[in-house]
C-alpha cells in the first residue's frame, strides 16, 4: 500500500509539473499594438490554429506599438530567435506577418517572413504578393479582415508549388472556362463540319494539263520605301528585389514589406 502511495504521488506530481508544458496551446498572435478586440483576437487564434495545423506550418501575426526606433524586420527576427514556435523550444517551419504600429498613417511598415518551409513556399515575390494584396484593407483600417486575407493566401500558396506562380493566369477560374469552351466549341465544331459529307473534287479535277499553260510571266519592281522609328528608353520604375537574410541566429527567411 505504502509503494502504492508512493507512485501515485510521484505520478501527480509529474502530470503537474510536466504534462501542462507539453500541452500547452500554441499562441499564433501577438497583438502587442492592441489592434484587435477581444473576440477578433480569439477568432483569430482560432482560425489561425486551423490554417498552421492544415499546413503543418505556424502562420502568425505580430503588431508593435512601441516606438522604440527598431524596424519591423529585425523585430520579426529577434522574435523568431527568443520565441520561435514549438513546444521546447525549437524553431519551425513559419510564417510571419508583422505590423508596425509605432508610426502615423501612411507611413507604417508591414513586413512578411517565410522561415524554412515558409520561406520555401512563401518566398519574397508570393510574400510581395500578399503585402500588396492586404495593404488596402491595412491603410483603411481594418485589420481583421487583412488578417483573414493573410491567412487565405497563406492557405493557398502552401498548396501550389514554389515553381508556379498562384496567382498566374493558368490557375485561374476563368481560364478554366476559357479553355474548357474552346475545346467544347473545336468539338462541335468538327461534329457540324463532318455532318455535310465528304468533298471528293480538288482543284485539279477540271484541269486539262495538255492544254493548259502560263502563257508569260514578268516580274515588276515598283519602289523602295526605308523607315526609321526611334526606339523609346524604358525610364519608368518598377516593383523592388524582393527582401530576407538571415537572423542574427543564423536563421535564413524570405522577406516582403510595404506601408500601409
């Protein structure tokens, strides 16, 4: 009875001190902005959770409101060094939307990293993809639904591969039906053409080869005509490189940002 006791106190005291570690539910955002409700912000862990455990990789999303002069990207960094996701510790397979809240409208930075199978998948031109895709949504204040677009495009690209681009035309709805009418249409079209019989005559049905010749022919040079066109210089400017590095913990990332 007393090595009963004995073992079940120091089972209880490992289901205590223990099992509440290694079950304890993953935080995916870090609302230290303070930009979300209350029920936003559980929504959102939960949606957030559905989208990481689908796609076996964390999707976050970290806002800063301290002005403390440091830029959103190695504020991502630093946080993926001291807190990367993972039970012990350990860094993932991430991705990271970050929002900076320490500047005026119009002039804050919004920045997505890829770590490992994030940056993989997500890489710098799909992470520029979606920074384009929510700045409106960011710049006329609605955060929530940014986030809910993050996660989508997040959810998408996972699913394609890093040698396509998902948002391309050849993904796309109506290229599907594009193509799905033209063949439908090839197929009818053949049908209706078949229908009318078998044409059995050519041109050389009629021809009389023994009487039939070209009696002259000349050839006739009638002018020369030279133009010259001025080739335009492209001085227009376009989108930038996309970004990334590597962490100060020597961890490598895709990088994309904007302002919003």
């Amino acid at each position: 009875m007393r090595k009963y006791i004995i073992t079940a106190s120091f089972l209880l005291l490992i289901s205590l001190f223990i099992i509440p570690g290694v079950f304890a539910e993953k935080q995916y955002i870090y609302d230290d902005a303070n930009i979300f409700t209350d029920n936003e912000r559980t929504d959102l862990e939960q949606r957030a959770a559905e989208y990481s455990e689908e796609n076996e990789i964390d999707i976050l999303i970290l806002t800063k409101g301290e002005q403390d002069g440091i830029d959103i990207e190695p504020y991502i960094e630093d946080f993926y060094d001291e807190q990367g996701p993972g039970y012990d510790g350990n860094h993932g397979d991430t991705v990271i939307l970050g929002l900076d809240f320490s500047k005026g409208p119009g002039d804050r930075d919004l920045y997505v990293a890829g770590f490992y199978e994030g940056e993989k998948y997500i890489d710098s031109d799909r992470g520029q993809q979606i920074v384009d895709q929510i700045i409106p949504n960011l710049s006329a204040n609605d955060y929530y639904d940014a986030s809910l677009l993050y996660f989508e495009k997040v959810d998408k690209y996972m699913g394609v591969s890093p040698l396509v681009n998902p948002d391309g035309f050849l993904l796309q709805t109506w290229f599907h039906l594009l193509v799905a009418v033209i063949i439908g249409a090839a197929v009818v079209g053949s049908m209706i053409f078949n229908m009318g019989g078998r044409v059995t005559t050519n041109a050389s049905t009629y021809l009389d080869a023994n009487n039939s010749r070209v009696k002259n022919k000349s050839d006739r040079y009638l002018r020369q005509t030279v133009t010259k066109t001025k080739i335009q210089k492209n001085t227009g400017g376009g989108r930038g490189g996309g970004g990334g590095g590597m962490t100060r913990g020597g961890h490598s990332h895709s990088g994309a940002r904007g302002k919003f």
